[in-house]
C-alpha cells in the first residue's frame, strides 16, 4: 500500500493543504483543504500565530475529507524566501564508466565551488547541463563512457532564518515538514509536458499578491525568479 502524502501551499491569499495517494504513477487525491490566507503578505509570513492558525483550519480540512490522519507535509516555499545561482562542477571519472555515484560527485563539486554562506540552506540543486570529455548537451551521462564530466547547475537556497520561520508555522499547526520545494518549480513539474520541456518553456505562477516565474531549457530549469506583484493588482487596476 502506497503512504498517503500531505502537502501544503502556502500563499498571501490562499492556504491550501491536499492529501493524496501515489497509484501507479499517478497521485489520486483523497481530499482537500483550503482556507484564507492570514499572516502572510507577499509570499513572507509576517505573524506566525495567524499564520499557523489558516494553516491548521485548511489541513483539518483535508484530514476530514480524507478520513486520514498524516503529521508529516510536504511545503511548498515561495521565491520571496529564495535567492538562486548558477554553478559548475567537474570530476574526473577513475574506471571511466559513469555512475549513480558519479554524478551525485559532480553535483557535489558544483554544490562546494558555489560557496553558500552558512547562514543559507540549500533546497534544490538541479542539473541543467551535463558535459563528457568536451562533449556538449549530454542529457543523462548514467551509464555513459567517459574520463571526464561536467555539470552546470542551478541552485536554489533559502536563508536558515526564513525557513525557520516557516517551521514554526506548520509546527504550531502539528505538523511536521518533511520536505521543502519551491513553489514555482512544483508548479512547472504539475503543469508542463516532455514536449514543453524539451523545446523550452517558461512558466508563470501567478498567485494573489506573488508571482513565481520558472524557465525550463532542454528538461531542465535554467532560471527562476520572483515579482511581488500578483493577480490581485491586476484585480484592483481594473476595478
């Protein structure tokens, strides 16, 4: 049997809490939740109290639907918490056959010259361009031959404070966080196809008071960035 997954969005306007379960590859969703935003003002929570309170009201929600108890979520975090950078790593490769281990080694070195300073967490580190011995646009190196490789990579962090932040929230809701993701990169993986991806796209998560913009080259993300300015000013512009 699969584990049910909780996840949770947490928007300016909106907080919105689904549990589902994994069926052969695909999510069935058991229920939902979704409360008005309180404590929280474009993408960054600014009272915890308030805030932890929608959070718990919209999860309550989805636990009753769902007629399921789960402690542990998924978060989604808004760009206004991250800062992004791109970085380069190369190995060379011992009995030239390049492996698992191999590539997280590579992504490892992308991940020590890029310097975070300790007050930064990182959340992703993905891969947008892999190079063997000076052979370019290498989609997936596994398995491949070669003595060297490289890796261009984008990273996403977020600062250790803001994250915290964020922790004591969903904690005070009685949640626990097991994983983070950028919002706008969950967004891309919900909404783009293989076609997308591969010729290039760039996608825009347009929320109330945020806007969340992720480019997608070549399967990969390339770029993301974040706008404070959301579907509400364009409400308010026209009214």
């Amino acid at each position: 049997l699969s584990t049910p997954i909780l996840a949770i969005d947490i928007g300016s306007t909106k907080i919105c809490a689904i549990i589902g379960k994994k069926e052969d590859g695909r999510v069935e969703i058991s229920g939902h939740g979704i409360t008005k935003s309180q404590g929280i003002k474009k993408g960054t929570i600014t009272n915890i109290e308030q805030a932890s309170k929608a959070i718990k009201r919209a999860v309550d929600d989805a636990k009753r639907v769902s007629g399921l108890n789960i402690t542990t979520a998924t978060i989604s975090i808004s760009a206004a918490y991250t800062k992004s950078i791109n970085s380069t790593g190369v190995v060379n490769i011992p009995n030239n056959d390049i492996s698992i281990n191999e590539i997280n080694r590579v992504m490892q070195t992308a991940l020590y010259n890029a310097n975070i300073p300790n007050e930064f967490e990182i959340l992703h580190v993905l891969p947008y361009k892999f190079k063997i011995d000076g052979q370019d646009h290498i989609e997936d190196p596994y398995g491949m031959n070669a003595s060297r490789m490289e890796v261009d990579t984008h990273i996403i962090m977020t600062a250790k404070s803001s994250l915290e932040n964020l922790k004591k929230a969903v904690n005070a809701a009685n949640i626990e966080i097991g994983k983070v993701v950028l919002s706008g990169y969950a967004s891309s993986l919900a909404v783009i196809n293989q076609d997308d991806r591969e010729r290039g796209v760039a996608v825009i998560d347009l929320g109330g008071q945020t806007s969340n913009l992720v480019i997608h080259v070549g399967n990969y993300i390339q770029y993301n960035d974040f706008l404070a300015v959301g579907s509400n000013h364009i409400t308010n512009d026209l009214s």
